[in-house]
C-alpha cells in the first residue's frame, strides 16, 4: 500500500511539474511590428507587447 501511495505521488508531481513548463496556448494575432524589434499579440483578452532580443512582455491592456 505504501508503494501505491508513493508511486501515485511521484506520479502526479511529474505531471504537475509538466504542466508548468508548457507554452501559453490562448495567444493569438501576433504582429511584428516596422522596426521588427517589438511583438504585440492577444493573450486571455488583452494586448501584450514583447522585445524580440529577451522576449519579455509587458501588458498594455488591462480590464
């Protein structure tokens, strides 16, 4: 029984640990902006905007 448990727990901390590293999947309509070093895209109903050197966004939008 004891082996279940902890095989069980190993198990779901896997998948937990999974899930963390996945892509943001409700990105939609990037657009590259003239100078081609700025990305705005939608994600979750607001606009972002990201630098392609470090890929950090910044949100422009907010509700």
């Amino acid at each position: 029984m004891k082996k279940q448990f902890l095989a069980s727990l190993l198990v779901i901390s896997l998948f937990g640990a999974e899930a963390q590293n996945a892509s943001p999947a409700f990105l939609s309509n990037p657009c590259l902006s003239p100078d081609a070093q700025t990305v705005v895209f939608s994600f979750e109903g607001d606009l972002w905007k990201a630098s392609v050197k470090d890929g950090m966004a910044t949100r422009i939008t907010a509700m």
